[in-house]
C-alpha cells in the first residue's frame, strides 16, 4: 500500500549516505582550497575623489561629461589620463585600462546636473604596489583635470570680484569728496553737488549689489571645488585568508549537494520506498 511520504524518510535516506556526502564535502573543500591557492593572486586597490560641479556664471551648478554620474565613467577612462597614469607609474596603457574601473553611484532624488558627483576608482593587478600606486596615481590625475576645468570659472569670478570692489572704493571716494564741499557750497554748486551725491550713491548701491552677488557666486563655485576623498594604503588581496575561506565554503556547499543527489539516486527516492516498503 502507499504512504504519505514524509520529511524523516528524506532524514533516513540522507543518514544512510552521511558517510557519502561527508566525503563529498571534504573533497569538494580540498579542490576549492587547491584552486585558490593554483589561481593567480590578484590586488585590489581602492581611492575616492568629488569630481566637482561646474557652475553657470550666475552660480546655478550644471551638468557636464565630466560631473555627469552616467558620462564621468566614460569620459574620465579616455586615453588621455589612462596615458598620463601609465607613464606615472612606469606601465603600459593597455595594463592600466585592463585594471581600471570606475563607477559614479547616481544620488538619489532631485536632477542628475544638480547633484554632486563622487566617483570610486578601483584597480585589480597581480602586483600591490602597482593596484595601490596607479589607483593613486588615476585618482590624483583625474583631481588635477578637475582643478584645471574649474579654474577658469573661478578666475572670472575673481575678476568680477575684484572689479566690483574697485568700483565701491571709487564711488565711496567720490561721494567723501561730494560730501566735504557740500557745507561750503551755495547756489548752482550746491546744485550741482546734490545732483552728484544722488547720482553717486545710486550708482553705489548697484555696485555692492553686483558685488554681493557676484561674491556669492563665487562662493558657491569654491564649494564645489573638486576634492579627493580617499586614497588607497593597503590593497586588498584575493589571496587573502577571507577569500580562501570563502572558497572553500562555497567549495564545500557545491559538495553537499552533489552528495544528497547522489546518495538520493543511490539509495533510492522516499517515493520509491513508499510505494514498495
């Protein structure tokens, strides 16, 4: 007659070939840890950077390839820098392109051109201190074309700043002028002085209002200033005493399984012995 099977005939059938599955989780761990030790150690070297954000002349922050999160991975592995760093650190191009990657995690919420942008560059190279000087190396080079893209925005509002200060002392100086003859005057040149004073002092509030604003943008831009975060001392190993754990543990996962569903085949299904008991 059939039963109902139940999870004690899977529990005797996996009992009876325990001594089954545990050789095959012990083989399994063995070759998993043979392999991390055959397989080629690998580095891995990590650096952070704010790349910046390029800002209108009125200070409102814009979009760019370079800043743009879903470009700047693009843009920022062209062959200009990836040559740069090769001759920094005494390598080819094509190795430091084959070790490089970079990634810009969108921010969440608001617009993409509004938004400040970090970009994490990681290298994986059979060497340390290949992985930890060229993730340094990019890190910094992409720093100083950020620095250099931004320098001209910054200048003008230099200028514009200066400028306007220039402006301010000369009106302030005439309207001290103004006001030292004005007691003394009479008649037309009383006039003609009153006229100037108002005239001067409009002129000066437009002035430091131009000032003030462009002062501001200023500002703003020196806030965005690009900005290295990070940079790698110590490069992770792939060789290293968590990843050959992690190997094995996996290796000896894959075992187990492969010896349930051998002792299953061998021993036969709990189906079978119900329906033959």
């Amino acid at each position: 007659m059939e039963r109902e099977i139940t999870l004690r005939d899977y529990g005797r059938v996996i009992w009876s070939g325990r001594w089954l599955i545990l050789t095959a989780v012990v083989i399994a761990a063995i070759v998993g840890l043979a392999l991390s030790f055959a397989t080629t150690t690998e580095y891995s070297a990590k650096a952070e950077l704010f790349v910046g954000q390029a800002t209108s002349v009125s200070g409102t922050p814009v979009s760019t390839p370079g800043t743009n999160p879903s470009l700047a991975p693009i843009v920022l592995t062209g062959d200009n820098l990836v040559g740069r760093v090769a001759k920094e650190v005494g390598v080819t191009p094509a190795r430091i392109r084959k070790g490089v990657e970079l990634t810009a995690p969108k921010a969440p919420g608001g617009s993409v051109g509004n938004l400040p942008t970090v970009v994490t560059i990681t290298f994986v190279d059979t060497k340390r201190e290949v992985a930890k000087d060229a993730v340094n190396a990019y890190a910094q080079a992409i720093y100083a074309q950020a620095k250099d893209n931004s320098a001209g925005v910054l200048t003008t509002f230099d200028q514009a700043v200066s400028t306007g200060e220039a402006t301010v002392r000369r009106l302030r100086a005439q309207i001290a002028a103004y006001e030292r003859q004005l007691p003394t005057a009479t008649g037309d040149k009383l006039l003609v002085l009153t006229t100037l004073l108002n005239s001067s002092g409009q002129q000066l509030q437009i002035a430091t209002t131009d000032l003030s604003s462009q002062q501001l943008n200023r500002a703003k831009e020196l806030q965005f200033q690009p900005e290295i975060i990070s940079l790698a001392t110590s490069p992770s190993s792939s060789g290293g005493v968590p990843n050959r754990l992690r190997s094995v543990i996996l290796a000896g996962l894959i075992g187990l399984l492969v010896g349930i569903i051998v002792t299953f085949v061998w021993r036969g299904s709990p189906a079978g012995r119900a329906a033959n008991p």
